[in-house]
C-alpha cells in the first residue's frame, strides 16, 4: 500500500464538493452523493486481477484500497469492482497493444470484429457516463493508466489530458469544490481564470486558442479582467467560421456585445455561422428570431442544405413567415435534407393550402424515406385527393405486412430485400395512420366554441396484452376496453369469464357511465386530445367477443339500459343508439355527437343532455317530448 497517496488531500477535498452541492445539482451527483463506497480488501483486488490477468494501475488501485471501492466520481460516479466485472464483456488481452489511444479515428475501429479482435482490448470500465457513453481505464500500453471516453457504438472517443486516473480525479473534485459548471466534465481545460487566458495567448492554432476560452464558460461569474480579455479578443474572430462558444461568451460578458458580434459576423457574410448561432442562442430566442426574421428571408436562398433544419424553424418561431416564401429550398435540398425540411414544411401554419406539395411527394416510390417523410408530415385536409393518394400508397405495396425471413444473414441480396419489406412496411403503416387520422378529423373536427372530445388510445403493449393487433374472430361482438373497464368498476373489480356471462351482463346492465378519470386513463395528452386508457384486464377476453377501440356496438346489446352517460369523448359511431329502446336518461356532454335524428329512435327517452356538442337536423328536438340540455 502506497504511503504517497494523497488520502487526506481526497478526503478533504470531497467534503468541499459535498459542502458545495449541497443541493445535489451537479450531473449525477443524486446518484453517488458525495460517498465513497468502503475501500476494497487487499485480496478482492487481487482476485479480480488474477480473473482478468491484468495489473491494475497504482493510481486506481491505491485508490480502490484506501479511498473507496466505487462512489463519488464524474457523472453517475465511480464503479466497485463488482460492477467493474458485470460490464467487462470482452478479454482485456494486456500483452496486446490497445486499440484505444490518443488520436484514434473512431471509425477506424468499427470494422473490427468483436470477438477476434476487439477494440476495448486493454481498458476495462469504471465508470457510466449516462446513456452509451462510458469512461474506460487503460490497464496496458503506452497510456496505461489514462482514462478514455468512448461511446459503446463507437461513434466517439476523447482523451482527457491528464495522464493517469489520480490526475483526472483529483482535477474532478477541485472543480466540484469550486462549484464549476462542469457540463461533460473533462472536455475543458483544467485551470483557473488567469491560467486559461494564459493558454489563449501561448496556443498556436486557433483550435487550441478557442479551446482555452470556451473553458471559461466552467466558470460560475467572470472577472472584470476576464470580461475585458474576452471583449478585446472578439474583433479577431469575426470573419472565422468556427467561434465554438465564443458567442456565449460574448452574451455572459454584455448582450448588446453579443448582439454586435453577430451583426458583425453577419456582415462579413457567415450567414449559416451566424443562423447556428442565433438557433442556439442564450437569448430569448423568439425575440431574437423574430428581429432577425427579415434579414435571414434575405439570404435564404444562400443558406446551404444543411442549415435548412435549424433556420426553418427559427423563422416559424419568429412568426409572420409563409410556407410559400420557404418552399422553393425543396428543390435545393437532397436526402436527409430534403427530408427534414420536408417535415418542418408540415409544420407551418399554412401548410394546408399547398397541399399539392405533399400529393406530388406521395407519388413517390423508390425513395421510400422520402416517402415516409411525407406521410409524417403531410397536412391532414379533409380533401378527396389526398385520401386517394394514400390509398395509391397502400395499393402500391400490397405485400407489405407480409415479413420476409432471412436465414443468411450474408446474403446481401435476401438482406436487400428484407430491408425493403420493412420499408414497405413502414409506408404501408404510415399511409394508414395517416388515413386514421382523417376519419377523426372529419367526425371530431376542432371547434372554436367547445373543448374537442377526447381520442382514446391506448398504449401499444396494453393492444398486444389484449389481443387487438389479432385478426377478429368470425361473427366476433366488438367490446370496447372503456366499457369493460366501467362494468369492472360496476362489478366491484371483476369481469364476467366466459362468453356466456359476458351476454348475461350486457342483458343486465341498466345504468352505464363512460367517463374518463384516473380509474380509467392511464395518460392524457391535452395538446392532441388523446386519452390513453388503461387496460381493463391483462389478457383477451373470451370469444367471440374482442377488443376494439371502435367497439361501441356492445351497448346495443344493453337491451334493459335505462341510463346512459357518455362524456367528452370521440365516438367513432353513434348508431348503437338505435337499438337502445328502453333509455330513458341520454347525456352526451362535450362529446362529438351531431344528428339529432338518431334521438327519433328512442321511444322512451324522458331526458337528454346535448350541451357542448355541434348538433345538426336540430329542428327534430322540437317534436321530441323530452326535457332537453343545450
């Protein structure tokens, strides 16, 4: 055991940190608390370096012997050994040269098969940085003892500059200490105000010269000299496509500095710098685009393809803009590009009146991204045209529900072509989500004068749990989940079992309620109207009854009802009613009943509430010997 260690320097320094964030804020500080957890035995290490066959670095081992087995670290702190084994999948191989070293091209690695060579050889895991991201030890090689960041899926890979674990640890502590912004800790520099401006002036590119700015942003307020140093540097960067958070900066020191440092940039002709840094502004961001709205008008058709995505919705955030005035930037654009400006097109307020630009994308057949891209975002307009064309899109793939399965997964051509089907599939689906929606918007319109009757929905593995993605069964009866779930509630929890007692309970029911709550709604979305119902039973119900979120017809067969309510909900179908004959008490509150014609039916109907509901053939009321609520 190392009598160097700086034990009392850690321990001193911890108890800052925990003093500092009190609070918790720091990312992942709820998670290890500021504890370590008790130091690891002498023998466990030596039975985890005997089982992996590597030597741990004295950094990270007199570490896990005197501070902590795991705990308080960066991000979700610091694994325990045990941990350290549940992720290592892969053999560490320490004689082997790593992989993983400063400077390593992450796509370099992704051709590397992870059995016969894989390219985690020589690091093991300490510690998650939240999602896919880890940070690793290198236990061999040259940089044996340095942490690396790395993404599982290989995308990305950093190199803190710190040369060993004690290094980077200590330098984590002194910042959470300090109370710093750390954001991904480890990507700024290491150092205090006057260190950092130092760097800027000794760095020899500009890479390293912003670099040592943008880590002043880790600190909480600037001093006046730095405030001074950053407004004296700026004039240097106007013309320079690349400022990173310089612009940041700028705002921290004074926003009318911020602002002429744009103007500037602008004039000097980076208009898509300039956009970027406007959509990621620490302003208000709708003043700012709606000020600089005409002025982006101007240059748009300067922009390149791939700032589309930023400055299309930066204009409809600044209001005022027409679909038409931005449309031309289709032809402009390819792949992604055009996808993604596709689908921000959808999103302007106008976008119904150019239908047409949708229908023609709908013709689309060998781009079945693109075409994906424009069922996703096609205005939804109650127009024979489009219900054609999304009929077209179905007929165009009538294979397309059916899989296709491919037993070598080599076979570039039967993968082709299953990577087709799925597309298809896709499209199929979409065209008919698409189609969905429609029918909801011709019986459930918006209304200016009452709430829009809730949708109901319900989550995908509650469909699956309740048989609704099966085919129906012969001559099936249709049940709603939300009427099985009132004569749950009727029937003190419990649903009849056999097909039967279901016929026996719908005969017996004199009284329904179909309201939506928290014994019935398992989420709301108000923006859309949905309703999610819960599930009324964790599996199918007997045949041939089934469920379906259009299966109202199952209070037809209510032969004694007497009192019906159904409120602020969308029914697909109101026809049931006809066959009601024995309802005395109807109320329909704020759902999206219309034809008054269908209260004819009911000879015995005594009370009636239609109030918030957008009625026609209202002149039939007149005849009906009913109290009436409108």
């Amino acid at each position: 055991m190392s009598n160097t260690f700086p034990i009392e320097e850690l321990r001193s320094l911890l108890e800052k940190a925990r003093a500092t964030d009190a609070d918790l804020k720091q990312f992942g500080a709820q998670n290890h608390k500021y504890q370590w957890n008790p130091p690891a035995a002498l023998k466990e290490i030596e039975k985890f370096e005997k089982e992996t066959g590597i030597s741990l670095p004295d950094g990270y081992r007199n570490f896990l012997l005197q501070a902590g087995n795991g705990g308080a670290g960066p991000f979700y702190g610091l694994f325990s050994l045990e941990q350290v084994k549940g992720w290592l999948s892969w053999q560490v191989e320490p004689g082997e040269t790593p992989y993983l070293a400063p400077g390593t091209d992450p796509d370099s690695l992704k051709d590397l098969g992870d059995r016969d060579h894989d390219w985690r050889r020589g690091c093991i895991p300490i510690e998650s940085q939240g999602d896919t991201y880890f940070t690793y030890l290198l236990v061999a090689g040259p940089d044996r003892g340095r942490v690396v960041y790395i993404e599982y899926e290989r995308s990305w890979i950093f190199f803190p500059r710190e040369p060993d674990f004690l290094s980077w640890y200590i330098r984590w502590l002194r910042e959470a200490a300090a109370g710093y912004d750390m954001g991904w800790f480890g990507l700024s520099l290491d150092g205090d105000e006057e260190t950092l401006r130092k760097l800027y002036i000794q760095a020899d590119t500009d890479a390293e010269r912003l670099l040592a700015v943008g880590s002043m942003d880790k600190f909480p307020a600037l001093s006046e000299a730095s405030r001074d140093f950053i407004r004296g540097i700026l004039d240097d960067w106007i013309a320079k496509e690349n400022v990173d958070s310089l612009p940041l900066l700028a705002y921290r020191v004074d926003p009318v500095l911020y602002g002429q440092f744009l103007d500037k940039r602008w004039e000097a002709g980076l208009f898509d710098q300039v956009v970027y840094e406007l959509y990621h502004t620490p302003a208000e961001r709708k003043d700012l685009a709606k000020s600089w709205r005409e002025r982006i008008l101007d240059k748009l058709s300067e922009l390149s393809p791939e700032t589309y995505c930023i400055v299309i919705p930066l204009l409809r955030m600044g209001g005022e803009v027409k679909l038409e005035q931005v449309a031309f930037l289709l032809d402009k654009a390819e792949g992604r590009e055009k996808r993604e400006l596709l689908y921000d097109l959808g999103r302007f307020p106008d976008a119904k009146e150019h239908l047409e630009i949708w229908l023609d994308f709908l013709r689309e057949r060998e781009d079945l991204e693109l075409l994906h891209y424009a069922l996703l975002s096609v205005p939804h307009v109650n127009d024979p045209r489009l219900q054609e064309a999304l009929l077209e899109v179905q007929e165009a793939f009538p294979f397309a529900l059916e899989q296709i399965h491919v037993d070598d997964y080599k076979d570039k051509e039967a993968m082709e072509r299953s990577f087709r089907r799925d597309a298809e599939r896709k499209v199929y689906k979409g065209a008919g989500t698409v189609l969905k929606d429609l029918f909801y918007e011709s019986i459930n319109p918006e209304n200016t004068r009452f709430p829009r009757p809730y949708r109901l929905e319900m989550p995908g593995n509650a469909l699956a749990d309740l048989g609704m993605y099966r085919t129906p069964p012969a001559d099936g009866i249709l049940l709603h989940p939300l009427i099985a779930l009132a004569i749950r509630q009727e029937s003190g929890g419990r649903l009849p079992s056999t097909a039967w007692d279901w016929g026996r309970k719908l005969k017996q029911m004199k009284k329904l309620q179909l309201v939506l709550s928290k014994r019935t709604v398992q989420s709301w979305d108000d923006e859309r109207r949905y309703a999610y119902l819960r599930a009324p039973e964790e599996h199918f119900p007997p045949e041939p009854y089934y469920y379906d979120l259009r299966g109202w017809s199952a209070i037809g067969r209510m032969e004694n009802l007497r009192e019906l309510r159904i409120c602020e909900i969308c029914v697909e179908d109101f026809s049931f009613l006809t066959e009601c004959k024995n309802l005395r008490t109807l109320s329909l509150y704020n759902t999206n009943f219309t034809d008054c014609r269908l209260l004819l039916k009911l000879p015995k109907l005594k009370y009636v509430d239609l109030r918030s509901c957008r009625l026609i053939h209202k002149e039939v009321l007149k005849k009906l010997h009913v109290e009436c609520e409108l």
